[in-house]
C-alpha cells in the first residue's frame, strides 16, 4: 500500500512567518502523497483581542461562541488557509485549500455539554458553543484528490449538514483525516509545533520523551507533566492508532518529516 504523511502545523508555527517558511520548506521537499492540516488559534486569539472578543479555553479546548466562531472561520478558513496555499503554491505544489464544509469533507455535531477535568483536580459541566465533534471525514474524496497529485490544505473548520459552520479542534481534524485515508494508504501522522517531542521538563528542550504508550499517558497527566493543549493532542494520537493509522510522531516543525520527536505507542 501507498504511504502518505498527514502533517499537522500548530497556531505557534503558524503565526511565526520564519517557522512558517522553513516547515512549508521541508513539506514542499517530501515526496509522495500528501496532507497538510494547520491550527491557528494564536492568530484567532490574537484577532479576537483586536475586536474586543474575549477567548476562553478549558482543558486545552477554545470556548466558541458566535462572535468567537466568525472569528475562527475568518482566520482558519481564509487568512491562515490561503496563506499557506500560496506559499505552497509559490514553492511549485499544487496546493487546495478546504474547511470541512467543502466537498462534504468533515461532517460533525455541535458538542453537547461536557464534563471537563480542571487543573485544581475538579470537574464541570462546560459548553464549548460551535465546537464540532466529528462524525465522519470522506477519505474517498481525499484520495481522489491526491490522486490527481493536489495536495489538500485542511483548516480546522467543520460543518453540521444544517448550514452550520463548527470550530474543530486541529489535531482532533488531522487525526481524523488520517484516519479516513487508512483505507486507501500506510498512513503516517506528524503532529508539528514549537517543542522537539513531548517534554518532561517544559523549560528544557533536551527532555523529550522519545516513546509514550497509553499507560505513559495516564501517568503523565496524572503527575502534571502533560497538560493543556498536549492532553488533546495526545488522546487524538492514541485514537489514530488505534483505528489503524501505522505511526503518529509529535516533533519539531523543522521535522515534518517525522525525525526524532516524540513516537506514539
């Protein structure tokens, strides 16, 4: 079978025009099939601010309401997307850029409430507005797709067949886009962003974890060394792997490649 490599850039590199640049560098370079997804949410953060939109995150999670939804589909679907496909564009690879709502590629449903974990060691009952849960990514159409050698630039939009947009976490699209292509490929899923792998000390960059199984994960987070944004990350790496994704790899954006990091087990 196929390999293809799904990249996922986080919001850090994303909004670092020199990261930016040097990952889209790397990614241009790799041969064979493949897909990027970004992140964004320090750009809709920042944006936000501008126009006076608090942000709120629980568990790593943005709180979306209506205003904070047209912010995210301005930044997600239309800044940030059309930017790297330019880029990409620029550095000769035919690049398409989509939300979920186009092609039908992500359906989801608006969360309903949720109990969440905090970090004092309680829990609450949260409602996360228009964030979407995903129920079914069309690899058939991504195949189709790679096949005529575009290569798919996902933003972390989905929609809900009603005519709704719903903000989707991006690790959670890229897990499931990965997912969806298993049929079709040997899938390896890279989770990019600012840190060389997942760190047992935070402040030291030489720490990296070089394999965590789903025992390490529990143990991790129980003592405080995983947390925020790297929870999600981590439980979407885990669900990858379990529904037959070949490899998951959280590394440095200079890596897209998968070198060093970080393996999920």
């Amino acid at each position: 079978m196929e390999q293809i490599n799904v990249i996922k850039v986080g919001g850090g590199v994303v909004e670092d025009v020199a990261s930016l640049q040097r990952l889209l560098d790397t990614f241009s370079a790799m041969p064979g099939k493949k897909v990027l997804v970004h992140g964004g949410g320090r750009s809709a953060t920042k944006m936000a601010a501008q126009l006076g939109i608090e942000s709120t995150m629980i568990g790593g999670r943005r709180v979306t309401d209506a205003k904070m939804l047209n912010v995210v589909t301005m930044v997600y679907g239309g800044l940030v997307n059309k930017n790297v496909v330019a880029c990409l564009q620029a550095r000769g690879v035919n690049a398409l850029g989509l939300t979920g709502a186009d092609v039908n590629l992500i359906r989801s449903h608006k969360r309903p409430l949720k109990k969440v974990e905090m970090s004092d060691g309680t829990s609450q009952m949260v409602d996360f507005g228009f964030v979407g849960d995903v129920e079914k990514a069309d690899g058939n159409i991504l195949s189709k797709l790679l096949a005529q050698d575009i290569v798919p630039v996902v933003a972390p939009l989905t929609h809900d067949g009603n005519g709704n947009l719903l903000n989707t976490n991006a690790d959670t699209i890229a897990s499931e886009v990965a997912c969806s292509l298993t049929p079709y490929f040997n899938v390896t899923l890279t989770y990019c962003f600012e840190k060389p792998g997942v760190l047992r000390d935070g402040d030291n960059d030489a720490s990296v974890i070089p394999h965590i199984t789903e025992a390490d994960f529990k143990n991790l987070t129980a003592q405080g060394i995983v947390s925020g944004g790297m929870i999600p990350k981590l439980e979407n790496a885990f669900q990858a792997i379990g529904r037959g994704v070949k490899r998951v790899v959280i590394t440095h954006a200079d890596h897209p490649d998968g070198e060093g990091g970080t393996t999920i087990e």
